[in-house]
C-alpha cells in the first residue's frame, strides 16, 4: 500500500512534535456539502437569510447519519488512524458528536476557553468533573473535521503547538486516576501559554487529527459564511494503554517522548 503522504515517517514526527497533523482531501466537499444540509434543517436557520443567524454558536446533537459516517471513515483517514493510533488499536466512527455550527456576530461566545477534552468520568454530571489520564484512557484522538471551507476569519479552532508534552507530564503524578478538567483548568494551562499558536484553516474536506493532550480552544467568527466542522473522538479498542512501549503508536511515542523530556 503506498505511504499516506510522500512520507508517512514525516507525518509521524510532526505528529509526535506538534501534537497534531493536518489531512488534506480526507473526504470529498459533495460529502460535506450533504452533511451541512442535515445541519442547517436542524439548526432552524435559513442559509439565505442570515436575519436568522441570531446566536453567535448552535450546538446540535450527536449525529449518526449517513454523510457523516462516510466522512469520518474514509480509507485515507483510516490509514492516518492506523499510522498514529496504532493498527488495530482504534475503532471506526460511529457518530460525530455535538456539533458546533459558528455564525458570525459581534458577540462573545461565552465558549472560547483554553482546554483539553477530558475522556472519562462521563458518569458526572458536571463536564468539569470529567478526566484524562496520562494513558489517555478513553480516547485514541481528538478529531477536528472541517465540513466547511474555514478561514483565518471564520472562528478557526486554536491550537497550541507541542502542548500535549506539558500536559503529559502534569498527568503523570496523578496515575490512573488522572486529573478532572477542573483541576487541569486551575493554571488556565500557562504552562502552554509560550507554545506557538495554529489554526485549523482549510476547506471542507479538511481533517486535524490531535493528540487527546493538545490544548486548543474556540474563537469568535469574525467572518461571513457560518462556520461547520465536527469534533468527535477517536475511540481506543478496548483497554488500551498509550505510552507503553508495545502500542507502537505515535499516540503513544509522543507521551513517552513528552516523559523523557520532562
């Protein structure tokens, strides 16, 4: 089977380096364009009017529909699954999540906070009593598929390059029972604050595959077309424990790499 990119071993070290890999053409604008459709009728917005556009974000439930589906489980993306999470280790998508659409406004989201997406503990009923651990259990990647072209204006999701390698490290102390959102929120993530910032830019088609550890954040839409993308985790395969030698995976060589260094 040829390599993913002109080298797949390149796509794994920025990977392991950044914390995240962007994927071009991971699925087609036909398919986006199918999906958006779903969304727009279940957001009670009217694409031509933008009077309708009231509120600067809609969150949607989690959607299990065909377009979707397809998108998020096409052979290119299955195969940067493979190559970062491990062949064997990871699950196909069997729903996207919430979904986020992003209108343009003026006014502040009241959601644009840095954070990291927390991947157990679902039985709270407070998010921020959610955890992660330093095995990441519960969550192979995080996922940012851009089901419509986004620009620097159009609330690009943020992302702190290399994150994932301090974040690592705060986890280790904590063991198995890892750290709630609350307790890593308590520094409001300074010790990522240097890292460079990226934007998760491109056309619909676009996928961002990130370590589980990458602080990222929302951000206002200062641009004209709403914003879609979705943002659902990569499940591990059962008990899967990153960071262990073994697992092969860049997931879990970039926690380790993280480690050495720290």
């Amino acid at each position: 089977m040829p390599p993913l990119f002109a080298s797949s071993d390149a796509m794994r070290a920025d990977f392991i380096r950044d914390g995240f890999i962007r994927i071009d053409n991971a699925f087609s604008a036909e398919i986006a364009s199918a999906a958006r459709e779903i969304l727009w009728r279940d957001s009670g917005c009217d694409p031509k009017r933008p009077a309708t556009w009231t509120r600067p974000v809609v969150r949607l439930g989690f959607y299990a529909d065909e377009p979707f589906l397809v998108a998020l489980n096409t052979p290119r993306l299955h195969r940067a699954y493979d190559l970062l999470a491990g062949a064997g280790q990871w699950m196909p998508l069997a729903a996207v999540g919430t979904f986020p659409i992003r209108f343009p406004s003026p006014d502040d989201p009241g959601d644009a906070g840095w954070h990291v997406d927390v991947s157990f503990g679902h039985d709270k009923a407070d998010f921020m009593d959610w955890r992660a651990n330093v095995t990441s259990r519960g969550r192979a990647l995080l996922l940012i598929a851009l089901f419509s072209d986004v620009g620097p204006a159009d609330a690009p999701t943020r992302l702190r390059v290399g994150s994932h390698h301090s974040i690592a490290r705060r986890l280790v102390p904590a063991g198995a029972a890892g750290l709630t959102l609350r307790e890593l929120a308590a520094t409001d993530f300074a010790e990522s604050a240097d890292c460079r910032e990226a934007w998760a830019t491109g056309p619909a088609g676009t996928v961002y595959a990130c370590h589980p550890f990458l602080v990222h954040s929302a951000q206002p839409h200062r641009g004209r077309a709403p914003r879609f993308i979705a943002q659902p985790a990569l499940l591990p395969r059962g008990a899967v424990a990153f960071g262990k030698s073994e697992d092969g995976s860049a997931m879990g060589e970039a926690i380790r790499a993280a480690l050495a260094a720290g």
